[in-house]
C-alpha cells in the first residue's frame, strides 16, 4: 500500500502489510523510543526500530508525531523506517493509523492525545516538582544500609540543600520477593523512616517485579501460578528471566492474584514502615519473551504497560521503562546516563521525546549521572560536568541528586550547583502550574522551541528548551564552554541577568561555570 499525498484517516487492518508514508518538504518526526532521542527529528538520516518486545532501556510509544501535524498510532506495536524520504511501517500487531489533521507540531501532539491517552486528572506527588530528589544508588549502590542512609539524609540537610523524595535504592531488602528489611543492614527501619520524616523527606523504596528462586516466596507464587511459565511437555515450572541482578522468576500482573499479591507487599510497607511510595524499575518488556506462559496471552510490551498500571495507584512513583500510558500520573524517569558529556547532551532531546509521546511528568537522570558503571574505578569527577548537569535539570519538572555534590565538588562549583537549586525554587510555583495544567490538557511541560514558534526553523535545536511556553532555557552542555549562542524566536526576552533581547535572532551570552542561561518571554 502506498501512500503519496496527505489523508485525513488512514486504517491498516492487515498485519503483514507495508505501507509507505511519503514524507512532506522538511518534515520531521520524533517519537517511538526515548532513549534514541538523540537522533530526533527523523527524517533525513536512515533509521528503523521494531517496538515489538523491547523497551530500548527506557520508554516506548507506538506513536511518531510530525513537524507538519501529523501522527502516526496503534494500540500494538510495530517496526518504522525512515529512509529515501518515506515512512515505511511493517509488522504491525494491529492496527495503524495516520491522522494528518494539524498542520504543526503541537498540534499533532494534541491531536494524539485527545484521541489516544487523554489526561487522567491526576499528577505524581507534587513533591517531585517541588524539591529536588535524593537517591542513595549512587553513594552507597548495593550496600544500602540504615546509618549511611541518614548519614546521607543529614548531610542533604547540613549543606543547605533542601529535603524532598528520598529514594532507597536496589538491596535493601532479604532478597526480590521478599519485602523485609535486611535485619543485619537495617536494625530498625521504621526508626530509620520516622527520622527522615523528621527531617523533612517523604521515602521511596526501590521494588521490581523479580522473585529469587529457591525462596518460601517463591514457592508459594509458583504453586498458585502467579509468574511466567514455560512449558516443554512437561508440567509448567517459573520462566526464569536474566535480568542484571542475576535469574529470577517474574510476576505474571495478568494475573489480577498477582497483583493483587504485589500491592499487598507494597501496602504493607506503607503500614509496618510508613513508607510514602516506591521507585518501580524493571519491567523492561525485553524480560516478557514470546516463549512466557501467561495469565492472559499478552505481547510482551503489554506485560510493561501492566506494570505501570500498578504504579499509577501510588501518588509518590518513579518508573523508567514503559509502554505506552501517556496522561497518567507516573513520574517517568531518563535511563541511567553514563557520567561523561556525551551522555548530558542527551539529557534535553530525551526528555522532549518523553514529553510528546505523554510522559508530562518526566524526570532526568541522576544529576552528573546514573550508570554506576562508569564511577568504577574513576580518579575524580567531572566537576564541571556535575555542575552543568544540575543546571541543565534545574528547570525540568524534577531534579534528582544521588553522587553527593558537597563530597565530590570544591566549594565554588558546590555554590554553583546550590545557585541552580534556588534558581528552581523561585520557579517552583510555575513548575507546578504547569503540572497541574497537563492533568487537565496533556500539555507538556518541556517541549522543543519547534513546539511553540512552529516552522522558523527550530527543528534542529537540542540543547535548548521551553519550560512551558514563557521561558527559554539554554544550559550548557558542552565540556569546557564558558560562551554560547542562543537562538530566541519573535518577541522580546528578559535574561536571567536582567538583560531585554529582541528575539528572531541570535546571540551570544557569557556562560561562566556558575551561570545558567534562561530568557523570559516579555
């Protein structure tokens, strides 16, 4: 099937059918995968992506949204290709449509998500916006334990920084599947928990949706069926999934006895401990192969949008590997970034991936980065790198600390990282604006310039963004840069130094370790 001009609806039914998009004179489109947002807009350069069966380590969207107002959805997943100027889909598991209705970018963004993933009402804790988040996986990675943790908590308190969600990372539980603390590790949790109430945080729990083997827990799932399964013949046993931890089974949440058995888990956290909400990782559908056994038979991108689901029951949540679920309210966090420049200057075109596939409620990674890979065996930090990176995520809907910056930062380059702070925090009131805003439109709130000033030639841009539609925000992101050029779309612009630009130009502005470059719309 062939498509030349431009269709208001187009249908494919058949599963096994190509179908090629001509793409319009500059058209350009983002949108599948958010962890390829780097190589947004598509368009000119070859690319292809099969969204069946994987995530690609972050979120996943069976949508792809255009400069020119059109967008491209299905329910299931699919394979896209851009090449010769065309659009090719193949393998689709059900069907696809094309609507070409808008003639810009946003509107093709609310174009989809009025018909598609429509605004729930509903936002994550307002917490997230409102201060910046602490997690200990960089600090202490798999020896999470009850002192270093309020340690941590109150030295955030003691260097000025102000406490917000407090996120405990993977190994603080007996094992996955069981959710007592480690007894030798934590001597009294909720003691640890009341305290850092105390000082004003509100505590997250890393969970996932991973059982260890030869567990009472385990066996306990198995004979009530409530993992994965597979079968040779014999009688069905637990799939057992590969995942970086090691082999584990994996909660089947077709089954509603399995969720039901994971809320328990949660709840009863939230009970015993006074637990305020959880950090959900995992999920990835790369751990639902086709050869799983389940509940109800579902493709494997189906079996993460489940576990999203179950996150949107508790207001404090963090996820990093979805399927679809755009306009829900799910504080959907960047894949872990390797500590280097390459990695921040991805940290903006991301997130504008996140935003138009839905994901309002985006978070970027850890602060100077989250793969602790790449802090094995490093002489010293970036501290530049941690600097520019704080800046870049200060005026984002969220920031999140976890390598502690009065450890790793010399006092100057600490003061510049606690200038971003309050420079956040005296946006603060509109962040949250914003947010509440999405829960009743969808509308983004980062979004390329292409969003807001349509078609004058800002399709390109990436190391630049929009907070809402009155401030540019242009962080440097680029190692040793102490100047850089900004393009300010019509109007006028007040500078964070006060400074009034007439815009539908560039400039050049002074950028000193200390400085983030922001522009408000006059």
């Amino acid at each position: 099937m062939k498509i030349v001009g431009p269709l208001v609806l187009l249908v494919l039914v058949f599963q096994t059918n190509q179908t090629t998009i001509k793409l319009q004179p500059g058209e350009r489109w983002w949108g599948g995968a958010v962890n390829e947002g780097h190589k947004m807009p598509f368009g000119t350069a070859p690319y292809a992506l099969d969204l069946y069966g994987t995530s690609v380590g972050n979120q996943c969207s069976p949508l792809l949204v255009s400069s020119q107002g059109r967008h491209l959805w299905s329910e299931k997943p699919f394979r896209f290709e851009f090449t010769g100027g065309e659009l090719k889909i193949t393998h689709p598991y059900g069907p696809v449509t094309l609507d070409d209705s808008g003639k810009t970018l946003a509107e093709a963004y609310r174009g989809a998500a009025a018909k598609h993933f429509p605004p729930s009402g509903k936002m994550p804790d307002p917490i997230l916006f409102s201060r910046p988040q602490f997690n200990t996986w960089i600090e202490l990675v798999y020896n999470q334990n009850q002192a270093d943790i309020l340690k941590y908590a109150h030295a955030v308190v003691d260097n000025g920084f102000p406490p917000g969600a407090l996120m405990i990372d993977d190994n603080w539980q007996r094992y996955y599947g069981n959710f007592d603390f480690k007894a030798e590790r934590f001597p009294d949790p909720k003691a640890m928990v009341d305290e850092l109430h105390r000082l004003g945080f509100k505590v997250m729990l890393w969970v996932c949706p991973f059982v260890s083997p030869d567990s009472s827990e385990f066996r306990k799932l198995r004979d009530d069926r409530l993992f994965l399964m597979e079968t040779d013949g014999a009688r069905p046993r637990p799939l057992m999934i590969e995942w970086w931890n090691g082999f584990s089974a994996v909660l089947d949440f077709s089954n509603p006895a399995a969720v039901r058995w994971f809320n328990e888990q949660l709840s009863g956290l939230q009970t015993k401990y006074g637990i305020d909400g959880f950090k959900f990782d995992a999920g990835d559908s790369e751990y639902y192969p086709d050869s799983a056994v389940s509940h109800q038979k579902l493709l494997p991108n189906e079996h993460t949008e489940l576990f999203g689901k179950i996150g949107a029951g508790y207001p404090l949540n963090e996820f990093r590997a979805m399927w679809k679920m755009g306009g829900q309210p799910l504080a959907e966090r960047l894949r872990d970034k390797n500590h280097n420049w390459e990695d921040l200057q991805k940290l903006i075109p991301h997130t504008f991936v996140e935003s138009l596939i839905g994901h309002s409620f985006s978070c970027p990674d850890l602060i100077g980065g989250g793969e602790y890979g790449s802090f094995l065996n490093l002489a010293s930090y970036d501290q530049d790198l941690v600097v520019r990176s704080a800046q870049c995520q200060a005026l984002m809907p969220m920031m999140q600390f976890s390598a502690a910056p009065w450890r790793v930062l010399d006092k100057p380059r600490l003061e510049a990282v606690k200038q971003a702070v309050r420079t956040r925090q005296r946006f603060v009131p509109y962040i949250l604006e914003l947010a509440e805003k999405a829960t009743r439109t969808g509308e983004p709130i980062v979004t390329p310039l292409e969003y807001h000033y349509p078609n004058q030639g800002y399709v390109e841009i990436k190391d630049e963004f929009m907070l809402g539609d009155r401030i540019l925000v242009a962080p440097v992101v680029n190692k040793g840069q102490s100047r850089r050029s900004v393009v300010l779309p019509q109007g006028k612009w007040k500078s964070d130094k006060g400074q009034i630009y007439d815009g539908g130009k560039e400039i050049t502005v002074d950028a000193p370790i200390e400085r983030l470059p922001y522009f408000q719309k006059q």
